[in-house]
C-alpha cells in the first residue's frame, strides 16, 4: 500500500492527483493506520477499494477524489 503523510497529501490533491512523475492518483483515502495515527492511502486507476476497513486501515474516508 502507498502511504503518505498529510503534506504530500495535500500536494497531490493540490495537483489535480498528480505529484512529480507518477501515474495519477484517483483518490486519497484519510484513515486511522494501527498506531492510531493519521495516514493517507494513495489509490491509482484501478485500485479503487483498496484502502477498506481492516484491522490496519480504521475510519476511512475519502480525502480527495479526481473527477
């Protein structure tokens, strides 16, 4: 899973999903990770769903989305 911190988070929303020279992210998932810290899961074209409830993704929500 790709993982980032709320910075890069905030730069590839800011992006229109794009960052640097990567493909473009579809979607950021905010969530609680297992340490109880705040996390933000990168999903690509098809890998939308990624990012559910499980024992290491808790409360997740859409942070951003492309449109």
């Amino acid at each position: 899973m790709a993982t980032v911190g709320k910075d890069i988070a905030d730069k590839i929303a800011n992006g229109d999903g794009y960052y640097a020279d990567d493909p473009r992210v579809v979607r950021i998932v905010e969530y609680t990770d297992m340490g109880g810290k705040q996390a933000y899961g990168i999903e690509y074209e098809g890998q939308l769903g990624k990012y559910h409830e499980s024992p290491y993704v808790g409360k997740p929500m859409v942070y951003w989305q492309a449109e």
